[in-house]
C-alpha cells in the first residue's frame, strides 16, 4: 500500500530519496528475517533424507523408502492448513502481532527436531514447521504491500525470496559440516531474533485505520515516510485516511442496508467476494504460475537434489554440489530483484522459464544417452560411474543452471503478484488461500516424483519439466500483464475489469521522462515531484494508492 500524498508538507518533500527508502527497506528486512526462518524448515528435509535412508550407523532413526518421500513432502502438505487459517489470524490481530506469534510454533519445532528419538517425532515437528510457514504467508504478503511504495515494491517483493532461498541455503551448508540434530539446535536461535527485531518496526498503517487507531497509523505513516515528525504527515494521512473511508462508503452502499444482518448472513456477504472477477481472475492467473514454478521441476530438484547428484555422479562431493545449488538459486533471485525494477515481471518470468526449460532439456538428453534411467537407493556411484567418467560435470552444470533460471523469475513471480492483485477486503484471505495452492501443488510435485521416474523414466520425467516450461512462456504471454512499478489501485482495476494495464514498466526511467515532457508541455514551468507515483502524464500522483 501506498500512503504517499502529493500534498505532503515542506519537509517531507525535502527529505532525501535514501532517507524515504531506508525505513521501508527496515521494515521489509525484518519481516524476512522470518521468511529466513521459513526457508530454514524447507531445506531441512534435505539434509535429513540422506541421514535418516540408513547409512549413519549411529543414527536411531531410519527410514524406508515411501517415508523418505513423506519426508519431502508432509511440511508442504501442511503448509496449506496454516494458509487457510493465515487470513484470519492477521485480520483481528495485525499484521506485526501475527509474524510474532508464528515464532512460538517454530521454536518448537526445532527443539523436537533436535530431541526426538521415534521417527513420529520429526514427522510431527515437519507437520508444524509446514503449519507455522501457511501462517506465516498473509501477514508478510500484506505487510510487504501496505509498508512500501510503487517504486520499492517490486525490488522489495523480490528480497522475501531471496530470503527464503538464503534459509534453505543456509541450511545446506550447515547440514554438510554439522549433523542434523545440531542444525536443528542452531536454527532455534531464529526465531527468538526475529520475535524481538519486530518490536522496532510498526504495525501497517492500513490495518491501524481499520481498527480505528488513529495516532498509531500516523505514527506509522511518519516513521515509514523517514522518521518523520507526526505533525509532517498531517495533510497526507487526512488524504489517506478520506479515501479509505470514502471507499468503505462506496463499497457499503453498494451492498445495500447492513444495520440488522444476522451472523450467518454477513458470512454468506463475506463469501460471496471471493465469488467475484476481481477474486477468481488473479487467483487463477497466481494459482497458474505456481504450477508451472513448481511443474517445471525446481520443487524436486531443491528437495532430492543430493540423490539426484549421486545418481549422476557429478565430479565433486554431492553435499558441496548441493551447497552450490542453494548458491545458484540465491543468485538468481539477487539478479531477479536488481533487474525487475527496470526489466518487468513479464519479461524476467519469460527468461527464467525459456532457461529452466533448455537446462533441463540437456539434462535429459544427457541422461537418455547414457542410459540412466532411474534413481537408485544404492551402489550408484559403482554402478553407472564409468560411463560417467569425464562426464559426469554436464548434468551437475545444467542442473544448477536450471536453479538459478528458475530462481531469476518463476519460482518468484507468484509471490510478488500475490501482494498485488487482490484487493484490500479480501487481500488477507486470498493471499492465505494462494500460498496454500502453492504448497498444495508443491506436496504433489515432490510426492509423485518417484512414480513419474518409475512411469516416464529419469530422462523423460526432465523432458516434461521442459514441455512444461515451455508452455509457461506461450501461457503468460498472453494472460500475465506487467505489474511492476504500477500502483495498486490501478493493478486491482485491472482485475476487477476496469482500465486495463499496458504491458510497459513503469520505473524512475520512464518517470523521468514523462516528467520532462510534461514541463516542456508546460513551457519548463517546475511542479512539485512525487516519486512514488508513476503514472501517465494526465494521471500521475492524482491516485492515491489506498484505493484498494
């Protein structure tokens, strides 16, 4: 959300452009401090098959082969219980609250993690890191879109999954050099961190209106607009506060008398919204770029990708090819948040998928042509390594390339449109439900990957994740607008069927340049610069972006 007025007072047009940016660039880092955590628990199950398949001779937990699969996937089948519950929890209690009360479940899972002695103990400690991650999605998605502006949002979308990618990198790293029960020790530390980090940031200036705590959302307004004095934005949080209200009018009128609606009646009104274009239009076009980030075959690489390297043999320790994988996937989303700024989603979703898709499609071939065919539990090294020999680097330097494709746009792309596309009403509760779509097709792609080697084979298992790359690309071509740099406002038109969003992005660049033609429109006369707008000459900073 944006609260940025063009009326704001001397001082807060003076301020520098750093000065506006760093406190939003605070607020945004702490929350990931969270999603570091979530990323924790989704590389964990890495570094535990390996340990848990029986080749620890001290290790009293092990594993037979359909639990190992579990053990890839029951996190993310209970990721989606905790979404669907997210939208709800955030609403009443605040977006700020809810982050800090989703680090007591995480705690707890990683002191289970680190005691347990029955094989039901982690598979209950990976059913609540799942829950705790389906929590965690609606308060960061909403807090992320109504703490910063148009100009930042998109950068700043980009660092939650660099955060979350650093976690599970964080985790390959430690799971190489430590056992597992100590990296289960040392991630407990986390969440207490990003508990106590939360106390220092405000609470969403929107939700603070909506509760009708009016000295809190100016103090929130103030602190985001760089530690402002709160008399500073008087005029602006006026502004932002009538349009909200305006807007709640607007939208109660339209529903008609509301003085003596019964319970059940106002949850069949509640309902009905997601009924609604401007709810199942972004919601099927999120839902569809989760399927494909996940069914063009990243989800099981990251997850199986240490058996992956063993049954290709790759010339270095499979843990240290796993190490640069994590390394691959954080690169590509760093990448990602520096271009898409002036590049757009649309066309870093179109390189990330034609890349993910070519890698894979040398993978495969790789493996039809030496006749691998299967992942193997055991004697792998021994049984194909020969005719890897001299090799065996080709598939290690595809795979990794296919994470750092896939990491520079689709893997991504969903969750900055989810704080986009959706509405204020229902924004909180459609982000919980798109994650949970998320991690519903993520359990499916790690749960079946075994029976697609077993049904298609190995190599042909690769060439479907490229058919489904590819298909991606002619896909959103037509159906995924730019977003970036667009207020949201005009993103929510958009879906509701209003002014349709051209295909342009929208960055400083471009701002530039309608600004220098609008002064020569005027004879070089000077007006007052708002960079959080940007928008076409006859319509910039007359929108303000709480027309959610």
């Amino acid at each position: 959300m944006t609260v940025e007025s063009a009326k704001s007072s001397p001082q807060a047009q003076t301020i520098s452009a750093l000065r506006r940016a760093l406190p939003q660039i605070l607020a945004v880092s702490v929350k990931n401090v969270l999603l570091f955590v979530f990323g924790m628990s989704l590389g964990f199950p890495t570094i535990l098959i390996p340990n848990l398949s029986g080749g620890d001779p001290d290790e009293k937990i092990v594993l037979g082969v359909d639990a190992i699969s579990w053990i890839g996937s029951v996190n993310l089948l209970c990721v989606p219980l905790g979404c669907f519950l997210s939208g709800y929890v955030t609403q009443p209690f605040g977006r700020r609250r809810s982050m800090q009360f989703v680090t007591v479940p995480f705690l707890a899972a990683w002191l289970i993690f680190q005691y347990a002695t029955e094989p039901w103990h982690v598979f209950l400690a990976l059913c609540i890191t799942g829950f705790s991650g389906g929590l965690l999605e609606a308060p960061t998605l909403t807090y992320l879109a109504e703490v910063t502006t148009p100009n930042l949002r998109g950068v700043l979308a980009a660092t939650s999954s660099v955060s979350v990618i650093v976690g599970i990198l964080a985790q390959f790293l430690l799971g190489t050099f430590l056992h597992w029960r100590s990296v289960a020790l040392a991630s407990s530390v986390l969440p207490i961190v990003a508990c106590a980090l939360l106390f220092f940031v405000p609470e969403s200036p929107y939700w603070l209106v909506m509760k009708n705590r009016q000295t809190d959302a100016q103090k929130s307004i103030a602190w985001l607009r760089g530690w402002l004095p709160v008399d500073d934005v008087l005029i602006e949080y006026k502004e932002f506060y009538e349009q909200l209200n305006k807007n709640k009018t607007k939208r109660e009128s339209s529903q008609g008398p509301q003085s003596e609606v019964s319970a059940l009646a106002k949850i069949k009104e509640n309902l009905k919204l997601f009924t609604k274009k401007n709810f199942l239009w972004p919601f099927g076009l999120v839902t569809l770029t989760f399927g494909v980030g996940h069914f063009s075959g990243m989800t099981p690489l990251q997850t199986y990708a240490v058996k992956i390297f063993a049954t290709f043999n790759v010339p270095i320790n499979k843990y240290y090819a796993t190490i640069i994988l994590g390394v691959a996937e954080a690169l590509g989303c760093i990448l990602s948040s520096i271009l898409v700024h002036f590049v757009g989603k649309r066309r870093m979703n179109f390189f990330s998928l034609l890349g993910t898709g070519c890698c894979f499609f040398v993978v495969a071939t790789y493996a039809q042509t030496i006749n691998v065919k299967f992942l193997e539990a055991s004697h792998l090294e021994t049984k194909i390594g020969p005719q890897l020999e001299g090799q065996s680097w080709v598939p290690m330097i595809f795979l990794i390339g296919a994470a750092f494709f896939s990491h520079t746009g689709i893997r991504i792309l969903p969750w900055m449109l989810i704080g986009e596309v959706y509405y204020s009403d229902i924004r909180a509760t459609a982000s919980g439900f798109s994650a949970a779509a998320s991690y519903i097709l993520g359990f499916i792609a790690n749960k079946i990957f075994f029976s697609m080697i077993s049904f298609l084979t190995l190599p042909g298992t690769f060439w479907f994740y490229t058919a489904v790359a590819l298909l991606g690309v002619i896909s959103l071509y037509y159906w995924l607008p730019e977003t970036e740099g667009k207020t949201l406002f005009q993103i929510t038109e958009h879906f509701s069927g209003g002014e349709q969003l051209d295909n342009k992005v929208s960055n400083f660049l471009r701002l530039r340049k309608l600004q220098k033609k609008q002064q020569a429109l005027d004879g070089g006369g000077k007006g007052v610069e708002n960079a959080a707008f940007d928008e076409e000459p006859a319509k910039r900073c007359e929108v303000l972006d709480v027309r959610l």
